[in-house]
C-alpha cells in the first residue's frame, strides 16, 4: 500500500495568533513517502509538489490532519482534498 505520513508547520502572515486554518500558510511540511521510502521536507512554496505527491497516495496518515492540516492545505489543491482516504491518529485516539 502507497502511504505518506505528514505533519505542516504553519504561520500566519498576520501576525494573529488566532487559529484560523484559512488564514495560515505553510511554513514547512514533513512527510514519508512509503513507495520511495524517503523522508522529504517541503518548505513554502513547494506546496503544489506536495500535493501531487499526495496524489498518488492510497492512505494519508497524521495527527489532527482531518481538522488542521488539509484545511490549511485545502487553499493550495484544485482537487478535493478533504476526500482522500485517511487514517488520523488523534481521530482513534479519542475513540478508546
């Protein structure tokens, strides 16, 4: 199965500490690519390389990612996002 695991690294150009995930930008996104077995960082503006790499993938994997990373991610994708299939971490945590 071709899966990445990622977390973002936001800011808010702001100023505002507010946490609004359609006022944030991507500072850095760090990922695991399992079909090339690597670790790539992608700093701001390399988002639309990200998103094609997410793409590819059959299971996105994070921690809070459903309610915080694809939202901020959500302003750079010309495609659903929020459709990918997923498994978030905080999400099984909060079942038990």
């Amino acid at each position: 199965m071709n899966y990445i695991v990622f977390d973002i690294e936001t800011y808010n150009p702001d100023g505002n500490d507010k946490i609004d995930t359609s006022a944030m930008r991507v500072s850095v996104i760090g990922c695991y690519i399992s079909w090339l077995d690597e670790y790539i960082a992608f700093i701001e503006g390399d988002e639309k390389d990200f998103l094609n790499i997410l793409k590819q993938a059959e299971l996105v994997v994070g921690y809070n990612h459903i309610w915080f990373d694809l939202p901020v991610l959500k302003k750079y994708a010309q495609w659903d996002i929020m459709s990918l299939p997923n498994y978030d971490i905080m999400v099984e945590i909060e079942k038990e």
